[in-house]
C-alpha cells in the first residue's frame, strides 16, 4: 500500500512537471514575444529591452524554466500588466465563488444520480430506465451552453421567473446575497453532471448486482432493500470517487462554459475574458491551475480507491 | 454474462466522460479473435453486420448520418445562398418566402448558413478522428509493445497533455494563433489522440502475451510483421468504436469553440458559432437564429453515438450468442 501511494506520488509530480513545461512552452510560443504581447506594438526597442532584463526574459531558456518553477513553487502564478494585480489576488477573490458553484451542484447530483443509477440498474429495462437513460443520452449529447441556454429561454425569457444571469458582484457574500440568480447557473450545472454520474452509477451497480455476495445476501433472505442498501449502494459506491476524480477535467469545462454563459463571477469567467483580451499571464495562471486541480484530484481519487477497495493493488 | 456485462459497462464508460478524456485501461473492447480462415472471417462480418442492423437506433444513425452529408454537401448546389457579402437590406426576417429559415442578423440565408456550417462540423468531425485515431493507434501500439521505460515515458506524456482539459488547452493556443479550417483541425487531433493511444496499448499490453503471437515470434517473425498483422488487427474492433466517438467529440468539442467564439474567422459558419450569435436575439423572440442550429448539433452527436454504440454491440456477438 505505501509502495503504491509512493509510486503514484512520484508519478502525480512527474505529470505536474510536464505541464508546466508544457505551459512554458506555450508562453514562448506567443508570436513576437512575451514582452511584445504585454506592452504592446507601440512599445520602443529600449523599453522592450528593459522588460526583459527586469522580468529575467533576458537569461537562457532552461534558466528561465527554473525561475518559473520557483516562481510557482513560491505560489506565484504571474502578474497580470492589464488589469495591474497579480494573478493570484484576482484568482484568490474569486476561487470562493467557483467552489460554491462547482461544490453545490456537484452535491445535487451525487444526490440525485446515486439512487437514480441504483433504481435504473434494479429496474432494468423497464419505462423508468429507459427514460432516464433517454434523457441523460441527450444531456450529454448537448454543448453543456445549449442546456443553459434552454433554461434562459424558458425560465428568464418566457416564465420571466428567474435572472438570466448570475448576481452582478464579485465577492461570495454578494453573490450570495442575491440567490436567484444562482438558480439557472447550478441547475446547468446539475444537470449536465447528473447525466455523467447516473449513467456511471447505473453500470457500476449492475455489475454489482451480477455478484456473488448479492447472491449470498438473497439466499440468506435479506430483503430487496437490505440489499439495495447495504450491499449494493455501499459496493457501488466506491467507483464514484474515481468517477469524482476523472470527471475534474469535464466539471472544469462545463464550469467555464456555464460562467461565461451566465456571467457568472468566476475563474472561468475571468479566463475566458483573459484569452479574449490577450491577458496572457492569466491565461496561462489560470490553466496551471487548472491542471494541478485535475492530477491532484485524479492522485487523491486514485489513492482513496486503494484505502477503500483492498483488491486494488499496483503491479 | 459477467463477460456482457462488462463489455456494456466498458462501452458505457464512455457516456460518462468529458469529450476527449477516455479512461485507457477501464474500456474493455470486444474480445480479440485468434486469427481465422478468410473463409470463417468473411461469414463473422456477416454476423457483425447482420447485429449491427438489427440495432435499429444505430441504423437510424446512419440514416440520419448520410441524410446530414447530403444536407450539407449536395444541398449547396440546389440550394443557391450568399454566405459571404452581408446583405443589412434583410436582416432578422422571419422564416417563409424566400427563405424557408428566416435570415440572421447580417442578413444570411439560415438554412443556407446551416448547410455551410454543417461541412465544416462534418469535415473536423472526420478528420480529427481518423487522424487522432491514427497516430494513437501508432503510439499505443508501440508504448504498449515496448513496453518498460519506453511505455512509462511515453504514458506519461500522455498524462501529461491530459492533464490541461482539452478546450483550456485549445483556447490558450487560439488566444494567440487565428484558426483556419486545417490548423483546428490539427490542433484539436492533436489533443485527442490520447484517448485511442491509451486504448490501444492497454489492449497490446493484453494481445502481446497472447499464445499466437509468442508463436509468431518462435516462427522467426519480426516485431514489425507482429504488430502490423497481428496486434492491430485484433484491436481493430475497438479502434473503430472509439473512431465513432471520436466523431462526436469533435464535433461537440467544435460547436463549444465556435460558441466561446474560439473558431474559423466570419464569414466562415459554424452551427456553434451560429448559436453564439443567436443568444443575442433571445429576447428579440428570433427562435429560428438558435433552435435550428442547436437541433443539428444534438441530433448530429445523437447520431454518431447510437452508431457507436451499435457497433460496439455488433463487434459483440460472438460473446452474445456464446
């Protein structure tokens, strides 16, 4: 076990690693320079000069990968010369606000998707199962915005019952004081998780089902729920948190749609914005991010895996 | 049964994951036939085709596929539109008359932009897949057959691209090149080999043990002749699967681009780019400047994912009828 956890760690820093590489790639790969992007076409040859000497931009590649690893290391993402601050204060006062969107629909549908999984794998094939297997083929079918855009049309436009768009402020309290406006945000969200985790649920509990112990417990007389609850839930639900894990880079997604969608204040939000603007040291802050998130998660999905489930082993 | 089961579940996974991520070594495929007569393989295409059309979801699939070809390829020359020069003397109009579809806000022909949009999801959609399918095959096939330090090097590389989401990882790069059709293209194959390459090695990773390739190998054959006539081969049932998917990924992953506005420059038509631009007369009650063209995409991945699934249970039937 502690082999396992040692071996998976090193992989986990290896990948880390590699994306910062790769992302300090991609900031060389920027047309002209980094420090033509940030001043601009009308900056001098003597102030793009000083840019560089000032920023370090003037030292050999390898040693500017180092000062950039040190850099994060020391949890610096970068400064953003557009809107003056650095990446990690405009990220800090809006990280609050994703992890309430992210968090709150993510338990929703885990509420949601879990019993609904376990009925359709019970009920197999029958109206109940096929509907809800229907309705979730079609929700991941969709671009997650045209979902949102759905509900817009619905319940902003038509029923004129709820805001189009997220609160208008920046910090979690302001957000927060106007709930409405959260609604559509997290149901989208929900939704378009619910359909991933359902149909994952469904699997996993008939092939649980399928089992030798479901067996057991049914010849020596538990009941339909005893099983369902005690046995098979409880089985079934260990997939789920790899499912959690590997679905990260997904929920990242369908989290910067969803913002961008409902101007909703968050990191996505202020990405996209970034990338449209040409506001570089975001852009690039903002994914590093983005992809510790996912191999941090995927690391602890993996490792939690190993404590509950002791069949798994690493070879 | 466990077996059918476990070949659902694998197929299943799918559903559950984010377009372009594809948990390698969890999807099972269908199982690997040890090399037959031509004779015994054509009569098992039979059967494969005779499942396939027996699943009336993918026929209509491919039904509705071909119809989406012709709509967007052939319709063009019946039905004449200007996709190019902006027209403020018709903008907005209501579908009937003239145009079946109503106008856009530049005064397009809807159903017109529709077809154009159309070839260019419909030609990413391909070209992406058959080449991320290629080169993950290529890859997966050598990472897994090598095996050792070659295959953790070349895995974690993989891990490596995997780990920044594919349209984070699309959008930093579009935020400093401006797409044509070939460069989307490219990139978004680029990011979306992973997927067939884990696939691929995890399925080598279980052929090369197998007894008739160690046969092979005693018979004096090279790795080169082992890989190309028998490993690929036997993993081509999943290869073709996943191709399918791949298509519909694209395709998504091409209409959330195009709606973030990620995408070919105007006067170049999307269906997701289309959707973007509609979004703005929401209120204005012009339904037939989104519904259309959001209708096409679902419909489109709908397509492409029961043909996937019905040719995943096709490849199927020997299990089924064991």
């Amino acid at each position: 076990m502690t082999s396992y956890i040692i071996r998976r760690l090193g992989q986990a820093v290896i990948v880390i690693l590699g994306v910062t590489l790769l992302v300090f790639i991609l900031r060389h790969l920027l047309p002209g320079s980094i420090a033509r992007a940030i001043l601009g076409v009308h900056a001098s040859p003597q102030t793009i000069a000083d840019f560089n000497k000032a920023n370090g931009l003037d030292n050999p590649l390898p040693l500017q990968y180092v000062d950039y690893l040190n850099q994060l290391i020391h949890g610096n993402l970068g400064y953003s010369f557009k809107q003056n601050m650095t990446v990690d204060s405009l990220i800090g006062s809006e990280l609050p606000n994703d992890i309430l969107l992210v968090g709150v629909s993510m338990v929703l549908s885990l509420i949601i998707a879990i019993p609904l999984g376990l009925v359709q794998a019970v009920k197999r094939n029958s109206i109940t199962d096929y509907t809800a297997t229907g309705v979730s083929f079609i929700l991941y079918s969709m671009p997650s915005y045209l979902l949102g855009l759905l509900l817009i049309a619905f319940f902003a436009v038509d029923l004129r019952l709820l805001p189009a768009s997220a609160p208008d402020a920046s910090s979690l309290s302001g957000v927060l004081a106007n709930p409405a406006g959260l609604v559509l945000p997290v149901v989208t969200m929900t939704l378009v998780t619910c359909a991933l985790f359902s149909r994952y649920m469904r699997s996993s509990a008939i092939d649980g089902l399928a089992q030798d112990y479901i067996r057991t417990a049914r010849a020596k007389g538990v009941g339909t729920r005893g099983i369902l609850f005690k046995h098979l839930m409880r089985n079934s639900l260990i997939p789920v948190i790899t499912l959690i894990g590997i679905s990260l880079p997904g929920i990242l997604t369908f989290g910067l749609i969803v913002e961008q969608l409902f101007n909703f204040p968050g990191v996505g939000l202020s990405y996209y914005n970034a990338a449209v603007n040409g506001d570089y040291p975001v852009v690039y802050g903002v994914t590093v991010l983005v992809a510790l998130v996912t191999v941090l998660g995927n690391l602890f999905a993996d490792i939690a895996y190993a404590v509950l489930d002791p069949r798994v082993r690493y070879d | 049964m466990t077996e059918r089961t476990r070949d659902e579940i694998a197929g299943e996974d799918r559903a559950v994951l984010p377009s372009g991520v594809v948990p390698g070594q969890t999807r099972l495929g269908p199982a690997h036939a040890a090399p037959r007569g031509g004779a015994v393989r054509a009569q098992a295409r039979w059967v494969h085709l005779r499942a396939f059309m027996e699943n009336k979801l993918a026929v209509a699939g491919v039904v509705f596929v071909v119809l989406m070809f012709l709509f967007c390829f052939v319709g063009p020359l019946f039905w004449h539109t200007n996709q190019v020069t902006v027209a403020m003397f018709n903008t907005n109009k209501p579908p009937g008359g003239k145009h079946p579809l109503g106008t856009d806000d530049l005064g397009y022909d809807v159903l017109g932009r529709l077809m154009s949009g159309g070839q260019a999801s419909l030609e990413v959609g391909l070209a992406v897949a058959l080449i991320a399918t290629g080169v993950g095959v290529i890859y997966g096939v050598i990472s897994g057959y090598v095996g050792g330090i070659t295959d953790a090097v070349m895995m974690r590389v993989v891990d490596i691209v995997l780990a920044i989401p594919v349209v984070y990882l699309f959008i930093d790069l579009a935020a400093t090149f401006r797409p044509t059709l070939w460069l989307l293209i490219v990139v978004l194959a680029l990011l979306s080999w992973l997927g067939p390459a884990r696939l691929v090695r995890g399925e080598t990773l279980s052929l090369r043990v197998r007894e008739y390739v160690q046969a092979v190998r005693a018979m004096g054959g090279r790795s080169g002749r082992i890989i190309t006539r028998h490993l690929v081969p036997n993993t081509i049932g999943t290869i073709v699967v996943n191709a399918t998917f791949q298509v519909a990924d694209a395709i998504l992953t091409l209409a959330v681009l195009s709606y973030l506005g990620f995408s070919l420059p105007p006067p170049a038509a999307t269906w997701g780019g289309m959707l973007e631009n509609g979004v703005n007369f929401l209120y204005d009650g012009y339904w037939w400047e989104i519904y259309p063209a959001g209708a096409l995409i679902v419909l489109t991945v709908v397509a492409f994912n029961f043909i996937g699934d019905g040719l995943r249970d096709a490849m199927d039937v020997r299990l089924q009828r064991r």
